[in-house]
C-alpha cells in the first residue's frame, strides 16, 4: 500500500495564496480586458463591479503589492544585517 504525500502547513498555505492569486488575476483580467465588449445588459456583468472603479481598484492592487515588496525589502535588508553581526 503506497503512502501519501502529508504536505506542511506552509505548504498548504502557499498554494491557497497561489491559487486565490490566480483567481484575482484571472477576475480583474476579464473585468478589465473583456468586459467592455459585453452588453450592458447581459447577466455576466451582475457578477463584475462597474466600470468606474477600474482604475480605483487597479491602482489600490499596484499599491498594495508595492507595499509588500517594500516591507518585505526591509525584512530582508533587517535579516541580512543581524546575519552579518
């Protein structure tokens, strides 16, 4: 009888990062890529947000990964220096 694979909790918790990214990725891009081209009034828009916070949502998830980089920039310069001591 083969045995199973028990993945860590890290491990576990890394793909559901992955895979919630990829479904807002997958979201934003057919809100912002094909969306315009629907009608106004076809049931598949009741499932996206209007077309005004385009910009506002893009920009706050620009932002938002800016941030992290940046902090995780300065964890990683923080961790370097102690390592260095």
């Amino acid at each position: 009888m083969p045995t199973r694979k028990r993945y860590s909790p890290e491990a576990i918790q890394g793909i559901i990062i992955a895979c919630l990214s990829t479904l807002g990725f997958l979201y934003l891009s057919v809100w912002l890529l094909f969306l315009p081209f629907i009608d106004d009034d076809h049931h598949v828009r009741k499932f996206f947000f209007p077309g005004e916070y385009k910009l506002i949502v893009n920009v706050l998830i620009r932002m938002g990964g800016v941030m992290i980089g940046l902090c995780g920039l300065t964890i990683g310069v923080a961790l370097m220096k102690k390592k260095n001591r």
